[in-house]
C-alpha cells in the first residue's frame, strides 16, 4: 500500500505469453475431452464476426468429414445441415468432404472464405454468408493445394494464404485474396513456390489466424509438417511491413500438424483446436489474456480532510494472474501518484487526503504485462466527499443540552422547573442557536434563535413530539402526537391529521428544504406529506421488529429516512443506506436520527445518550457513559 506520490510511468513489460489449455468438460484432455466435437485433424476453423462464433468445418478422422461445429467461447455446438441433421460425411449443402482445406473471414466481404483442401488435391474457392456456401471462379487461384495457412490482414484489406501441398511439393509461398482475385506476394526468387527465402521453411499443414488484440495486429502461424515429414512446433508472426518473424514463447503446444487456429473477439486471444499427434482435441489459446480491473474504496462517503484508502483487483479471463505489471489510480482523470505493483491476489492500493468536497470519478488503470492485457475499472458511483461538520447537539427530557465537536453550547432548561417534559430540538440555519420543543408546545430560545410563540397557553389533545425549523429560521413547526400541526413565524400550515383516525401515534416531523412542505411519521412507520413534501413510501404495512423513533428528510427533499427504537433504518427516495444498528444489541432504545448537511451519513442517538454514526457522520463523543437525570430525546446536527 502507498500513499501519494509524483506522477511516473510504467516501465515496459518484457514478459512472454503462453499457451493455456482450456477444455470446459475435462480439463487437462488431449484426446478424451468431453465437451468438443469427435477427435479429428486437418478441420477449417474460422471466427464469424457476424455471429460472434468460431466456425468449425470438415477433417479426417475414421472418414473424410464435412460438417460444421460453432465455438461460442464456453462450449462447442453442431450446426445442423439442411437436408442431413447431424451428418458428418454426407452434408450436401456446402463443400465436398475434405482435410486440410483453409477457412478464414474476409472482414472486406463480410463472408467466410474456403480454399483448397484434399480429397484429391483441391483449388476450388467458396465463401460462406451466414446462411449458406456458395463456389466462386476467379481469374487467377493458387495452384491446387492442400494444408495451407490462411488468415484475413487488416491492413491490405485481404486474405493471406500461405504454403500447402500440392500434392507433389511441400509449399512456402505467400498469396492474397482481394473478394474477387488471387495475387501472389512477391518473395525470393519471384514466382517462388517451395523456396521462398524470406518465409518460413516449407511446410503443410500449419494454421495461421490474424492476431488482432491490442498493440499486436499480426498473422500467428504455428506448426505443421516439414519436407521430412517431420511435425513442427515453432510459432511465427507476419504482416505486411515487417514479413515473416519467428518467435520463442516459454511454453508452446507439442508439435503438431493440421490443428485449427482462429481469433476469439471475446477474449482477445487466438484459440487453437486439436491437430496430428495421435488425433489430438486439446484446446490452447495465446497471447496476453484479457483482464478486469475493479475498484473499490476503503470508506464512502467520506469526508474533508479523511485518508481514503481505495483499492484495485485485477482478474484475468483466462489462466493465472501471475501480478505482472502497475496499476494507475486516478481522481477525476488527474493520475493519484505513481503506478502501484501488484500484490498477491492482484491487488495494489493507493492512500488519499485532501479530496475536495463533492463526487469524484476515481478510476485505476492496470498495465498489463506480456501475458495480460490492461484494463480499467471506475469506483461504482465515485468517491463522494461531504462537507459534514462534526458537531451536533443531545437534548433530554428534562431541557438538558449536551454539545459535541464543533456544536456549541447556547443555554439549556435542565435547571428550570418544566411543566412538560422536552421532546425535540432544532438549530438555526447557521448553527447559532438552537429551539427545544416540550409535550405541552412550549418553546425555548437559545443563541440566535428567536421565539415566535407556542402552545403553552393552549389546551392539547395530544402531548407534542417534536418541532422543525423553516430554512431562514424566521419560524418552526410544532407536531402533536394525534397529527395535528401547530405554525410559528414565517411556518406555513398545510395540513395535519389531527382529524384522522391514526393507527399508530405520530413521533416525528421533518420539513422540505424550501419550507413549502413537512411530513410527519408514526410509530407504525406510517408517512404523511404535506405541501409540496412528496410521498416516497413507508413502513405502515410491514412488520416491525421496534416502532419508529424518527425521521429525517434528505437536503434535496426527494427523500427521507426512518428510524425504529431498535436503531434500524428505513430509506425511501433518494436517501440512501449508510447503516444501522438493527443487528446489534442496544443498552438502550434509538429516540432520534439527524441527517448530516450534505445528506452523505446521518447519526443516531439513544436514549441513554449513545451516539452511533454512518456515512460522513463523524462521531464526536456521546453520553453513554455518563449519568443522566433524564432520558436523550433528540439530536440535531452542527455544521
């Protein structure tokens, strides 16, 4: 794990790929796998664009075959012939029966294209369209050969065509398909069929497939059978700038002829299918594979000033992650220190402070090594960083105020005989005071909040339970227990249920952020809006482990959350879950939530003065331990 640092760059990876096998039914197999077509040798195989399939046609095995199997990337499946379900030597609706012909798709026709093969020696070229074979004629073809090597080049926008036999010479010459005509590349000498110095040494029966993973863009040919009729194991690349490369990877298939090669899109990666070495129907693919990075975060959402600790999981599709290669974090596209290395598991992490307020798109960058590609992955949602203040104030029944963190002290009533006992408390917009609310609607000023009347003087048909301010703090709602609301200053009644029949009492209130609407909440979990305070949902017609306490209302006014006495938490719009103690065993009963400014974590109090915080909330002490003269029956958050 690391901190932050400068920037830096990744130096070049000089690992090799390898092959890995895959067979889904029986891994490791050769000649026993469970889940492929019948063992077999000298098959076309080709990848389909259109279809997102590999394609599979023909080859010897007992008999000369000419059926056609899909590789979908997990399993292998017969494609059924029109006049012949599930034939395997006497399909009539494409190419005679044959062995060593050569398929590949023509990106510049969009069609597969089939040449050659034996059974005699052939030259015929046909193309397949997604729902049929169809023969063409060109003007010029190649010699009529078998067990060449084909594969389609980006580049010149053709196919490439490379050695054979046919049937008399073991062929090394090069030939490109433009959707209409044959063209031989020029090689040394011109017009060369089996000696051709700059190719590899002459041969049939390789497989060739255009490797078209990032950063790579070249022709992989591999293996074949010599003018010795010796089996080879060697791996070449070619393409039109650069000719014929042969390469060394650490591990390789054992030496092989007529085995099937095509490009899988999915993965990235070529896979090559069986061969001659005693009828193999191992499956190998090459090359880096391809990764997933995912990024998580130590906490979220935090806040100001708060280390935050996110973390990067790099997984490979296919084989083992070996934790080659660096991972880049990044906030907001702006790169957080230097690339990390990758720990066991494919991990790297990164420690970071100081992140403004606000959400921020945090992403990391995997590398990528010789056997891997790179990847990236983005935090689910970003990193939200609140501008929560730490404070927030405790009242208790008997007027007592209890101050945490930036919160300040303004006065209390715990020294003042009360005729009722306190039921809630609200602050001032800017935190300079605060109002407490008692059962018999008498309110207390503290700092700058100003009073603008109650209902002391008044007769009540239900005790109060709780009280909300207006957004300029000229004025605060009073809510009774049967529903019925009382306005104050510039409050504005819009309604109450204080003439409905309730099926449970109503133990709290919260206001709209524009003052325009409120919402009360019963003990059954039941919400009643008002004004311009939409109704997100509620917990009236579903069981509850322990009534509800509370409730407190999103900054954005979409939303609101609950809270039961056995400290869960209900979220309704856009109030999103931060936790709750619901699973845990309380000393004493939750009796209020306080959301922070931002809306990023709120905090709940108990009645014995514990304070329990998620999200952004901070927690800055509580009165759990202490001596109380009266039970905690609110909180109100500071800054």
């Amino acid at each position: 794990m690391a901190g932050v640092g400068l920037d830096a760059t990744p130096s070049a990876a000089s690992a090799v790929p390898s092959w890995v096998q895959f067979d889904p039914g029986n891994p490791p197999c050769t000649s026993a796998c469970t889940s492929s077509p019948s063992p077999r040798y000298a098959a076309a195989m080709a990848y389909d664009v259109a279809t997102s399939q590999l394609i599979l046609f023909g080859g010897f095995a007992a008999g000369i075959l000419n059926d056609t199997w899909v590789w979908n990337g997990r399993a292998w499946q017969q494609v059924a012939d029109a006049s012949d379900p599930g034939c395997t030597t006497t399909c009539t609706s494409g190419p005679s029966v044959r062995g060593y012909a050569n398929m590949a798709y023509d990106a510049a026709t969009s069609q597969l294209v089939l040449f050659g093969g034996r059974s005699p020696e052939r030259g015929d070229t046909w193309i397949w369209n997604g729902s049929g074979w169809t023969e063409l004629f060109p003007a010029v073809s190649p010699v009529a050969r078998d067990s060449a090597a084909m594969a389609y080049d980006p580049e010149s926008q053709s196919l490439v065509l490379f050695g054979g036999d046919d049937g008399t010479h073991i062929l090394n010459d090069t030939w490109t398909w433009n959707g209409s005509t044959w063209t031989q590349v020029d090689d040394s000498p011109p017009g060369c069929t089996n000696n051709c110095a700059s190719s590899p040494s002459a041969r049939q029966a390789p497989a060739m497939v255009y490797d078209a993973a990032p950063g790579v863009g070249v022709s992989l040919l591999f293996g074949g059978i010599d003018v010795t009729s010796s089996e080879l194991g060697d791996t070449w690349t070619w393409d039109p700038t650069n000719g014929w490369v042969e390469l060394a990877p650490s591990t390789s298939p054992t030496a092989r002829d007529t085995p099937s090669l095509a490009y899988d899109g999915a993965t990235a990666q070529p896979v090559m299918f069986g061969g001659e070495d005693a009828s193999l129907n191992d499956t190998w693919t090459y090359g880096p594979a391809a990764t997933t990075t995912t990024v998580t975060t130590s906490v979220n959402p935090s806040v100001l000033g708060q280390t935050v600790t996110f973390t990067a999981t790099v997984t490979a599709a296919t084989g083992t992650f070996d934790d080659g290669g660096s991972v880049q974090f990044a906030v907001d596209g702006s790169n957080l220190g230097s690339p990390q290395s990758l720990s066991g598991g494919g991990t790297a992490g990164i420690t970071a402070t100081g992140l403004a307020a606000g959400n921020h798109v945090i992403t990391a960058t995997y590398s990528g090594d010789g056997a891997f590609y790179g990847s990236t992955g983005t935090l689910s949602g970003g990193q939200r960083v609140g501008t929560s203040g730490t404070g927030y104030w405790l009242v208790g029944g008997d007027g007592g105020v209890f101050t945490f963190g930036t919160a300040q002290f303004y006065g209390s009533e715990a020294l003042h005989p009360l005729n009722a006992p306190v039921s809630g408390i609200a602050a001032t917009p800017g935190d300079g005071g605060y109002w407490l609310v008692a059962g018999d609607g008498g309110v207390f000023t503290f700092g700058d909040a100003q009073y603008y009347g109650s209902e002391a003087t008044q007769h009540l048909n239900a005790p109060v339970i709780g009280m909300a301010a207006t957004p300029d703090g000229k004025g605060y709602w009073e809510a009774a227990e049967d529903g019925g609301v009382f306005t104050f200053g510039d409050a504005q009644y819009y309604g109450s249920e204080a003439t409905q029949h309730l099926n449970a009492p109503v133990v709290g209130i919260a206001a709209t952020p524009d003052g325009l609407g409120y919402w009360l909440v019963a003990t059954d979990g039941g919400v009643f809006a008002f004004g311009d305070a939409q109704f997100y949902g509620s917990e009236a017609l579903h069981p509850l482990n322990a009534p509800v306490t509370g409730m407190a209302a999103t900054p954005d006014g979409l939303g609101y959350w609950l809270v039961a006495a056995d400290g869960g938490v209900f979220t309704f719009g856009t109030a999103q879950f931060y936790g709750s103690q619901a699973l845990h065993s309380l000393n004493a009963p939750v009796s209020g939530i306080a959301v922070t400014r931002d809306g990023l974590g709120y905090r709940l109090v108990a009645t014995d003065g514990g304070v329990f915080t998620f999200g952004d909330a901070q927690f800055a002490g509580s009165m759990a331990l202490q001596h109380l003269n009266a039970l905690m029956v609110g909180i109100t958050s500071s800054g």
